[in-house]
C-alpha cells in the first residue's frame, strides 16, 4: 500500500534533493554524480565531506543517522538506502 509521504513522486523528489545537497557538498556538477559514483573514488570526497553530508541529510529530512552507516554512504545509492531506512514508517 502506498501511503502519502511514500509515493513514487515522493520518492523522485526526495532522491533529487539527496543529490542537490550531496552536489552542493562536494563541488561538483549535478552531471558528474550517478546513482552508483562513488565519492571517495571518483569525486575525492574525504571524511569531513562524508560527515557534512549525513549531517546535512540530518537537518533536512529530521532524522538522525548513526555514524556506522557512513560506511554504506558511499554514492548515492547507499545514501538514499541509508535515508529510507532512517525515515519513520509512515
């Protein structure tokens, strides 16, 4: 079932704020950034950039994300898993 916050629209525009905001933090072009780049590798992304996005990903959605899961943080795919399973069930 499909519920009102959890709707495919729903779901492209959170997933398109992700990556505005992962952009925004890394310095590159919304064309540089797959689902599946990874930051480190391919945008020379550090630990700093990799702790401001999980903050930032924090203060957008109202979700806290524990540090552990910096490690499945690691290109957009990763980051949207880690943003779903954090958000409440709706």
């Amino acid at each position: 079932m499909t519920t009102p916050d959890n709707t495919i629209a729903d779901r492209e525009a959170r997933k398109a704020k992700i990556k505005e905001m992962v952009c925004r933090i890394l310095e590159i072009d919304p064309a540089e950034l797959t689902d599946t780049s990874l930051f480190k590798e391919e945008h020379d992304a550090d630990s700093l950039r990799a702790i401001e996005i999980l903050a930032a990903l924090e203060r957008e959605f109202g979700i806290t994300i524990e540090q552990d899961e910096l490690s499945r943080m690691v290109n957009l795919d990763g980051v949207e898993s880690v943003v779903d399973r954090a958000l409440p069930a709706r």
